[in-house]
C-alpha cells in the first residue's frame, strides 16, 4: 500500500512543478484559480513515475495544498 502522505512530500521536495518558480507554485501566487486546480494537473501528469492509481489523484492533491497553503 502506498503512503499517500510520503509520496506528496516526495513530490514537493523533488518535482520542478512545486518549487518557488515551478508550475503549481507561479500559479497559487499569481491567484490565476482555485490552486487544487493546478495541483491535480501535476500530480495527475506524475502519477506513473510515483505508481499511484487515477482515483489517488485527489487524495495526493489536497495533501500537497494543505501543506502549500
């Protein structure tokens, strides 16, 4: 079973996208929308590399935004 929390912290100390300047980042400071938006379109794009199924998605996403916001 996959650690939903390690692999979401695995995420934001590794992947570009949520780095100060990265996707997901820019886009939670510039205010463009609501900013799970933008989290589940990385994590979604991300999903092979970590090994996580389609419905993780969610559950990955609202833990990165909790810990962004």
């Amino acid at each position: 079973m996959v650690d939903l929390v390690t692999v979401a912290e695995e995420m934001m100390r590794f992947e570009p996208e949520f780095k100060e300047g990265g996707f997901v980042h820019t886009h939670i400071k510039q205010n463009k929308s609501d900013p799970l938006v933008a989290i589940k379109s990385a994590v979604d794009r991300m999903t092979d590399l970590y090994d996580l199924e389609h419905y993780q998605v969610g559950q990955v996403s609202e833990i990165i935004l909790n810990r962004l916001v």
